[in-house]
C-alpha cells in the first residue's frame, strides 16, 4: 500500500476513528488506562496541597507524554506507512465515542425496565454526581448530559489535536483530559493540586467544544430537531453552566434534543447549580437513545472536519521541512 505523506494524518485519523467505531475501547492493556496508573503513582510522591506542586504533576505527565508523541512522529516522519499506523492507533487509544454511547445504552436499558437500583450503579460509569436519590428523570438527564459533554470530551476534541498536531496531540490531549479526570475536580483534596490540570484542560477543550455545538446544530435535523432551537439553547443558556466548554454542548444537545438539561447536582457533599439549559419537558429514557444517535452523527461529522483540515496541515507543515532542509553540496 502507497501512502503519500501529506495523506498519512488524514488517512490514520479516519482509520482509527473506524477501529473505535467498529471495536471500542482496547479490551486489554488500554494507554489510556496505563495512563491513569502511572498518573496515580506519581501523585503519591509529589502530591503536596498547592497549586504549584500540581502545576508541576499535570506538567511533567503531559510533557512526558507529548514527547514521546513527538520522537514516534519523529522516527516515521520520511516512512508514510508507518506514519498513518502510527496515527490510526493512537486515535483508535485515544477515542471513546463507542464505549460511550455502550455505556449510555446499558443505562437505557436499565430504566426502561423499571430497574432503577441497577440503573444507579451503571451511571456512576458516566458521571460522577450522586446517584443514590436520582429518579427515572433524573438518571436519563445525567446520561444524556454524559453524552453530550463525552462527544466533545472523548471524540471531537482527540479528533480536532489530531488533526492539528498529529500523534502528539491525540496524546497530549488525552493526557490532560484524564488528568482533568482524575484530579481536576473540586474536592477538599484537589482544590489547589488540581487546579492547573482543570484550567489547562478548559484551554485544551475551549475550540472542540464549540465546534461539537456548532457540528450538534448541523446535524440537529437527523434526529428529529431543529437547529434554530441548538442555537438558541446555545447562544441563550451556555453561559448559565459553570463549565465554560460543557455550557455550550449541553445546551447545544438540549435545543436539538427538546429537552431541558442542567440543574442541582450532588457530588459527595458538594451541591453545584448547572443552571437550566434549553427548553421543554425532562429528559427520559428514551431520549437517551436519540442522544446517542446524536452523538454518532456529531462524532462522524467530527472526522470528516478533522480529515479534511489535516490535509492542508500535513502538507504545509511537510513543505516547511522541505524548505528548511539544507541544500546538497555538488561536487564541482
């Protein structure tokens, strides 16, 4: 197979979308999982409650793991095959549109059956919110906003860092969002550790998630919605979330949904105001089946935006090593 070199990113990023579309998740030795353990070990030795000693944690992982990004990339940078293997299954590692919307499902599933008790426990799988007194409603909301800020989370961002800065950026980025994940919280633990892995994570996500808005407006129509309601959501409710890039993907999916999101959250003992976003009646559990229709169609629409963008990126970046390539001495 004969792969030119400006189409390796394209071609690897649409490959490995493919893998996790068509296998999920890696079943065994997951990075992203090895990931979070040496992420863990490491905080057992350099977790003091500040913000400079987290800076100093969430700085060291990410950089360690950009780096090794860039040397692979470095090492197939003349060998195209290798180049888009290379990228296909650091994406495939990296995504999680598959998986997500497994996981919403089962949920579905769950409370479609009247079985709430099991439906509690499965959520806690998406979210991190107190599921012990949420209802019917309540459950079908939390999946629903899973899915939408997952979309972003799991599937456009990785695509966008893809596209911009190839394997290094689909590590980089799934660094920081698990780091985010794991410490980024607000906790009696994490309020100053955590700090600099939530705010690097708000800038690594603050182009994605309003592309995931813009993308879940377009495709609004193929689940039944109307994209004039997505962006009204969007542009009259975003702002009353805390998050600055969850605000403008959950409204997004409440305008094309037609439903209303956000809300009081629990989380351990803390109770958090997401405001109200969108308008009409609760989720329930069959809209989180239409959310995940959503999702799919956000997330395959995510790769052709980061198929088509990586073109010109690979093949202006490939012209710029060219013309900083010394000339060959001829012999005289």
């Amino acid at each position: 197979m004969r792969v030119r070199s400006a189409s390796a990113r394209p071609i690897g990023l649409l490959l490995g979308y493919a893998a996790d579309l068509v296998l999920g998740d890696p079943r065994r030795w997951h990075p992203v999982a090895g990931f979070g353990r040496a992420a863990a070990a490491s905080e057992r030795r350099t977790y003091r409650d500040s913000r400079v000693a987290g800076a100093l944690h969430t700085g060291a992982l990410v950089a360690v793991t950009v780096a090794a990004g860039a040397v692979a990339d470095h090492l197939t940078r003349d060998r195209p095959l290798a180049r888009m293997t290379l990228t296909a299954v650091a994406t495939w590692a990296v995504l999680g549109g598959r998986s997500l919307r497994r996981e919403a499902a089962v949920v579905a599933g769950h409370l479609e059956s009247g079985n709430l008790l099991v439906a509690r426990r499965r959520i806690t799988h998406l979210v991190g919110r107190n599921p012990d007194r949420l209802d019917s409603a309540g459950l079908a909301r939390a999946c629903v906003e899973s899915l939408a800020e997952n979309t972003s989370d799991a599937v456009v961002a990785p695509m966008w860092w893809g596209a911009v800065a190839g394997v290094p950026g689909l590590l980089g980025y799934r660094a920081v969002n698990t780091l985010d994940a794991m410490i980024g919280h607000r906790s009696a633990r994490y309020e100053r550790f955590g700090w600099a892995a939530a705010r690097l994570d708000d800038l690594a996500n603050l182009v994605p998630a309003r592309l995931t808005a813009a993308l879940v407006v377009v495709t609004a129509p193929l689940v039944g919605g109307p994209p004039r309601g997505a962006w009204r959501a969007v542009r009259r409710d975003a702002g009353r979330h805390p998050s600055p890039n969850a605000g403008p993907v959950e409204a997004a999916f409440a305008g094309a949904l037609g439903r209303t999101l956000g809300g009081v959250n629990t989380y351990g003992d803390a109770v958090e105001d997401r405001g109200t976003l969108g308008t009409g009646p609760a989720p329930t559990p069959a809209d989180i089946s239409r959310a995940g229709r959503l999702s799919s169609v956000v997330g395959g629409a995510a790769m052709v935006v980061a198929a088509a963008a990586a073109v010109p990126l690979a093949s202006r970046r490939r012209s710029d090593q060219g013309g900083r390539r010394r000339p060959r001495k001829h012999r005289k």
